[in-house]
C-alpha cells in the first residue's frame, strides 16, 4: 500500500488521461493540446511501468549505500522507459 502512495498522482494522472483519450471528447480538443494530452499520457505510462518493472525485480534498494550497478541500472530505467514510451516506441 506505500506503494500506491508514491505513485497515487500518476495513476490518477493515468486514468483521467486514459478517459480522455478513449472519449468522445479528445476529438473536440484543438490539435497542439491533443499531442500534449498524448505525450503525458505515453510518459506517465512509461513511468508506471518502469516502476513496477523496478519493483518486481528489486524490492528494496538502499539509495545510502554506495552506488552499485543495481542502482545505475534503477536510474536508467525510471530514465529511459518514459522518454521510450513519449517518443510512442
């Protein structure tokens, strides 16, 4: 449940994007808005996902330790899954 509690934003983010996305309202909302509503959308997406991904494959990561690759690794996940994801690959 702390989980949820970290990333309660992006998921109301998520949904409400989603709802959007799949009503008949996207299609009334001017050109530039729509792309900005998709990019949010795709990014938070990509930030989801690479949240779980990190969580199911390191529950706990001690961020006070030195650095190891586990974390470069962490990083470059919360890094690259959303900007893969904007760029809608």
């Amino acid at each position: 449940m702390t989980q949820i509690k970290r990333v309660w934003l992006e998921i109301i983010l998520f949904l409400c994007l989603m709802i959007l996305f799949f009503s008949n309202a996207y299609s009334h909302i001017p050109a530039p808005i729509q792309l900005a509503a998709l990019k949010m959308l795709l990014t938070n997406a990509g930030f989801l996902h690479a949240h779980v991904l990190r969580k199911l494959v390191w529950t706990e990561i001690v961020w006070d330790e030195p650095l190891k690759a586990k974390h470069y690794v962490a990083i470059a996940i919360y890094i690259t899954f959303p900007v893969c994801y904007a760029f809608g690959g």
